[in-house]
C-alpha cells in the first residue's frame, strides 16, 4: 500500500487545475513518478495545490473510513485499468473486498421512472444479488435507487452493491436518498473520482458513467429516454466491449424509447433475472452490439480530459457549437434554435467544453467563452 507522503502527491497532482486522467497518466509516463510530475510542474511555475491541502484531505477522509485508492495499489480494480482515462484516484466507503467480486452488472435508467419499472427493477437486482451477481448503479432516483434497493434486499437483508457517485463520497445526493447511502456504507460499497467535499455538478455525471460500466461485466437498461444519461453508460459499456441487456416497453412511453433502441440494434432482451445470467454464464468478453446507429456520433469526441489546459499536451479539437461561441453570453436555447442540432448534442458538447475549461456559464442559462484561456 502506499505511504501517506505518496498519497498527498497524488492527491495534489490529481487535483492540480488542468490535470484530468489522461494527463494524469502522460505525466507518469514522461516523469518517472508523481512527486517528480510535481517538481517539474512547479519549476515551470504551475499552481498545485498544497501539501497542507492533501493532508487535510487524507485526515478528513480517515475521520469518515473513506478509503483513498490509488491506481497502483494493489486492491485498485482491475476493470478499470482498462480504460484510457481510468481515474487515478478512488475514494471507496464501505466493503472494500467487493472491488475483486465477480461477476457484476450495472443497471441503470430514468430518474422519473414508472412504478412499474422501478418494481422490475428491484426483482431483477434481488434476483441476481441471490445469485451472488454483484449490482452496481449510481444512486440516482428511480431506477438506480431500486436497483440497490432490491440488492440490499437480499441474501436475508445482507446483500452487497456498489454505488458510484459523481459527487464526492462524503455527499449524499440526493438528499432524500440518505437513508440508502447509509445502508449501502454498510453492506455495500461507495466510490467516487471527486474529491471530498464535491457537490453534484452536470459534467461529473457522464464521467461517473464510464466508471459504473467499466466496473461491470454487462449493463443493464430499464426505462430511459432516447437521449437519457443512461444510454450515455450503454455507450461507454459498448466501447468497452460488454454486454447490452435492456428491458423492453411500451412504444407509446418516451421512457422506453432508449431500451427498445437497443434491443432494436441487438441488445439481449430482459423480463427476468435469468435472461442475464444466462449470458453471463455463457458468453465470452465481447459485447453483443458491434454498433449502435444511435451513438454514430461519439457523445464524448475525445476521451474526459481537461488536456487543453495542458501546456504539454496541446489539442486542436474543436466541437461544432463552439463556432456559434464568443466571450458574450448567449442563451443556450437560441444556441440550439441556430445551430440546428438536437439538443442533446448541444447539451454533451457543452459538457465537454465546460470539464475543459473553455467555457463559463453565466446567470439565465447563457454560456460564453471562456476569455481567460
């Protein structure tokens, strides 16, 4: 494991301002070592963060049992290594064993799901917990919510799941979800890549996405909207070569308009626990969709990196509604209205250019460039 001296110069390396997982990762490679990266850095004059910072960000995490993982220690999960802008840093609150069980799934959908759906869900997650298949989803409301529920569920009220916040893991958010967050401390696992302290921001949802499908050997779609968060994570699972299973519904719901998306493209259709421990049983490493005609164009056009603020790691990357941008603020609304893309597209886009930097939000829903870069 590693000393608290080198924890501190992750934590400060990981948090220092235009340091996202990738180059996190080239300056390693070019360094040698972190505590290296950070004298380099500083040579050349770049802001870090404190080691007084880290210390206070290592004792308050032991003051609440939070785990700080690092990418080289031993208990790190090995699925997530896989991924190109795999976080340096976890924090982990709970049962750590349940990093190295397999195998697992991921199930995900509306936060304003139908009480039908969240009633399936909940049956399906009991179902493989009993199985001792490991449930992973991200705590939100609706769908993930039932999905923990029916895993804590089981095994006589002692059953174990895994929940990835994209806030930090001292947050509880939502709030009305404490009582499960607690519950879940216990008997299951907590994880996040935010530092402590982190409150729910819209671009840490799509990267939590990547880390909720890399963790599991398939993804699990109940109801979602066609362009929802959660077929954000399918896409990332699709990347990563896992198995698609989705619930199908009713065509005259929007909520099942993702799900029967995917089982259009190829996707294995689910009604009960079985259907996905057949596959799961069954199947080798690749996934069951070669393509999704939906996802054609890339959500995310560049790995979640902030590399642009990286002076050694320039980037010439830029997205279709930075054309319509400038240092004024413009409704994002009539930004949509004129660039004639879906809004969907126009929303992912400004996620990618907020984590990087190259734009600010302003009152009244505008956005400008960010005139300081």
């Amino acid at each position: 494991m590693a000393s608290p001296q080198e924890i501190y110069d992750w934590l400060r390396l990981v948090n220092t301002d235009g340091i996202g997982a990738i180059t996190f990762a080239k300056l390693i490679r070019n360094y040698g070592s972190v505590a290296e990266a950070l004298k380099i850095l500083e040579k050349n004059g770049r802001k870090l963060p404190t080691q007084t910072w880290a210390e206070t960000e290592f004792l308050n995490a032991e003051r609440q049992n939070i785990k700080i993982i690092l990418k080289c220690d031993n208990i790190y999960p090995q699925n997530l290594l896989a991924l190109r802008d795999a976080p340096p840093i976890l924090y982990a609150k709970g049962n750590l064993n349940l990093l190295s069980l397999a195998p697992t799934v991921a199930i995900v959908g509306s936060r304003n799901a139908s009480l039908n759906a969240r009633q399936i869900t909940t049956k399906i997650a009991f179902d493989l917990t009993e199985k001792h298949i490991l449930v992973i989803s991200g705590m939100a409301r609706g769908i993930d919510s039932s999905a923990h529920l029916g895993a804590l569920e089981a095994l006589d009220n002692c059953g174990p799941t895994i929940a990835v916040l994209g806030t930090g893991v001292d947050i509880i958010y939502p709030p009305e979800n404490s009582d499960l967050y607690h519950r879940i401390s216990e008997q299951g696992l907590i994880l996040s890549e935010m530092p402590l302290g982190n409150s729910a921001l819209g671009s840490s949802f799509p990267r939590r996405n990547r880390i909720i499908s890399a963790l599991s050997n398939g993804v699990l779609v109940s109801e979602a909207s066609e362009k929802s968060g959660s077929l954000i994570t399918a896409n990332f699972a699709i990347k990563q070569q896992k198995q698609i299973f989705a619930i199908p519904g009713s065509p005259s719901d929007p909520r099942s308009a993702g799900p029967n998306k995917l089982l259009r493209a190829g996707a294995h259709m689910v009604e009960t626990a079985d259907d996905i421990i057949q596959v799961i049983n069954t199947s080798s490493q690749n996934n069951s969709l070669k393509e999704l005609p939906l996802f054609s164009d890339d959500l995310f056009t560049m790995p979640l990196d902030n590399s642009s603020k990286t002076t050694n790691i320039p980037t010439d990357r830029k997205l279709e509604i930075e054309e319509f941008l400038s240092t004024d603020a413009v409704n994002i609304d009539e930004l949509i209205r004129v660039s004639g893309l879906d809004t969907a597209t126009v929303m992912m886009q400004i996620v990618d250019l907020e984590m990087e930097g190259r734009i600010i939000r302003m009152p009244g829903n505008k956005i400008a460039l960010n005139g300081k870069k």
